[in-house]
C-alpha cells in the first residue's frame, strides 16, 4: 500500500465489513487505520482499484480534477491534426477502471469494473464537463452485463469521424472492437508511413485498416488487409475512400491469418513491409504458453514472407506476454525461418496512454520494428 499499486488483491483482504453497493471501497490497515479509497469489485480477484491514498474520496469533484489534469496532459502531447486520442486511461491518469476516447466531436466512456459501473452517473457528468463531448457513449465492461458490445447497435451502425495526423478514420462505436478504433498504435502509423514509399505492405490482422492507410498516403505502392471480420474490411475500404486513396477489390481478404500466411509462404510470395498486429492471444495467465506458441507461428510464417531489406513490425497487445519475453518469442521465430533480422526500434502505445510507475502493468502493447539483413 506504500508503494501505492492501485491493485488490491482479494487475497490480502483478512476482514471485509459493509455491503460496498456504492461502489466504495476504504481500505485499512491491521490497527484500522484507513491506508486508501477505491472502487469496489466484490465479485473481481482485484476486489478494489484504488483511487486515492491521502484521505480523499472518490466522488464528483475528484472525477473531475483528475480529468481536467488528463486534459491537460493531452493538449501538451497531441497535435491539431489528431482529433482521435485516449483522453483518460484508467491508472495511468490516476483514475483505476475508467477509460476516456475521444473520436471528433464524440467520446466513449468505457467503465471496466464493477465499482466505477456503481459510480457512472457522476462519471459521465465529469466527462461532459470537461470534455464537452456532443456525444457521450457509455460502455460498461466490467460485468457479464456488457459483454463489450452496446446492445443498441451493430457493427459498422455507429461511426464517429476523426483525425489521426491528418488522415480520415471512422471509430466503429458499436462493433466491440475496443472502443471503435486501436488508437494505440498511432505512433507505429506514422512510422510505417514514414518508411513506405514505394513498398509493397502485407497488414495482418488490419481490423479498419488503418495501418495501410498510413502507408499509402506515406506513397506505398500497395497495401493489402487481411482479417477474419467483414465488417472490419468494410470499414477498412471506407477508411481509404475517406483519405482518396485506391481501394481494389483485391486489397481486402477476409481470412484466417494463419491460413493465409501458409498459402502466401508455400506461394514464395515476397513483401517489402509485413504488418503483424494480432489480437491478445492471452488473455488470462494459463493461456500464456499457448499464446507463445500463437506468436511464435504467426511471426515464422510473416518472417519468411520479408524480402531482404525489407521491415517487419510485429505487435503484441498481451500484458501477460511481457517485453522480454515476447522478444525471446520473436527471436526463436527468426531462428525457425530461417531469417535474419535486426531489431531497430521498439515502440508502443503514444503519450496519450501513460503509464503510472506505480502500476506497470499497464504497459501492454509492445511493437518491434525488424528490419530483415538478408
Ligand atoms: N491492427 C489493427 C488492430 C488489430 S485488432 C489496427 O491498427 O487497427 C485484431 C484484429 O484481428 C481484429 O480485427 C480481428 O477481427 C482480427 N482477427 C482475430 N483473429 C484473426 C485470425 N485468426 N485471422 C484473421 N483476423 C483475425
């Protein structure tokens, strides 16, 4: 508690009093003295995320304090051009469970636990008034009662427009896909469309499409998207309609990515940038080796398809998968393909998501940018 994880652990709890159906937590120490307030998950192995450790209390005023300091982080690291940005994340802006996009004139309020689900009146009320969003969709992830998806709508219903340095993109607010769009990954955008000109570029996984996007408009030859989701492609033509930008028939594959990387690989095929952005292939601990393994195929396959010179950007958004190991991952995946690559940068999500030092584990995205020797 001194050190002020915001993460308290059912297992840590010797005694708790009170039902907690306002969504408060207040945590003691052995002799009762109060250590720290949160919000309440009886029903969640992390039974509270802790918002404040020096007497205060969650509520109205807080709520909004903290996302005014959110803001002002923002407008610090964003550029005019990018109206699409992650206005609040969760512990990195000291607000444990609450998750703020903002796509244009809209925002999706995400709540991901149970507590700050008690709390989401006075929520939306501070994100409407520090935000001043002319829409407010409110997203409740915390429980089997929002399965990520609003009931309302379908995907591909809902889109909200915006800007990511200056190119056009749709946020999907009712596909469940995040919360519409993978802002995370801007900072990788805007390398790959430094680096594209005249390449040729496989995006794995491409959801919307906006890796290839980026490399189009950075003067890619070619860009092609392949994921399992027709609706994601069909966004992803919009998105390239949106920017004027060429959108063949051929450009778009709905496919399993594994299938396809065989068939691409047993066909000699050669690209000059590989995209690799896989969903989290672990999403809970006894699935890490598994999702190794995921990793480890999937990264073979792409590896082989690199034409020498060429760049592979590999992702992995797994928080369990941790940096080091995902880059051990990626190396036996080299050894394995017998392709060598060299590591030139590292890059994961944009200042827009911060991390708090106090809970690392909110560092989940990790990219490597691989450039192929021969
Ligand atoms: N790179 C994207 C985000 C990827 S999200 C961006 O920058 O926006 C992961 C995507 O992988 C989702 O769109 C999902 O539909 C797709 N997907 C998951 N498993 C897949 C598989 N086995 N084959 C193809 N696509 C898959």
């Amino acid at each position: 508690m001194l050190r002020r994880h915001p993460w308290l652990f059912s297992g840590a709890v010797a005694q708790a009093t009170g039902d907690g159906s306002d969504g408060h937590a207040e945590v003691l120490d052995a002799a009762g003295r109060p250590l720290a307030r949160g919000a309440y998950s009886p029903d969640s192995q992390i039974v509270a995320r802790l918002w404040c450790f020096d007497g205060r209390a969650p509520g109205a005023e807080l709520f909004r304090e903290r996302f005014a300091a959110a803001r002002r982080l923002r407008a610090q690291v964003l550029s005019p051009e990018t109206t699409g940005f992650r206005a609040v994340n969760s512990e990195g802006d000291l607000c444990p469970g609450v998750l703020l996009d903002v796509y244009g004139d809209a925002a999706v309020l995400e709540l991901t636990t149970e507590g700050t689900q008690v709390w989401r009146a006075e929520l939306e009320i501070a994100a409407r008034a520090v935000f001043e969003p002319t829409r407010l969709v409110v997203r409740e992830t915390g429980t089997t009662r929002d399965q990520g998806r609003p009931a309302a709508r379908e995907a591909g219903e809902d889109l909200a427009p915006f800007l990511e340095n200056g190119l056009r993109f749709v946020a999907d607010l009712g596909s469940g896909q995040k919360t519409g769009f993978f802002l995370d990954q801007r900072e990788n955008r805007s390398r790959l469309r430094a680096l594209a000109r005249g390449k040729s570029v496989l995006n794995l996984f491409s959801y919307s499409g906006a890796f290839s996007v980026a490399a189009l408009a950075g003067g890619a030859e070619r860009a092609v998207d392949v994921d399992s989701s027709e609706a994601a492609l069909r966004l992803a033509r919009e998105n390239r309609r949106a920017n004027g930008l060429p959108a063949a028939e051929a450009d778009f594959l709905q496919a399993d990515v594994f299938d396809d990387l065989r068939r691409r690989v047993e066909a000699g095929e050669r690209w000059d940038v590989v995209v690799c952005d896989p969903p989290a292939f672990a999403k809970k601990r006894a699935d890490v080796e598994r999702a190794a393994r995921g990793y480890k195929d999937v990264n073979r396959l792409a590896m082989s398809l690199v034409a020498p010179g060429g760049w592979l950007l590999t992702c992995s958004c797994s928080g369990l998968v941790d940096a080091d190991l995902f880059q051990k991952i990626v190396f036996s995946a080299s050894v394995d393909a017998r392709a060598p690559f060299a590591l030139t940068g590292r890059q994961g999500a944009g200042a827009d998501h911060p991390v708090a030092l106090d809970c690392p584990e909110g560092e989940y995205l990790k990219g490597l940018w691989l450039s192929r020797l021969q």
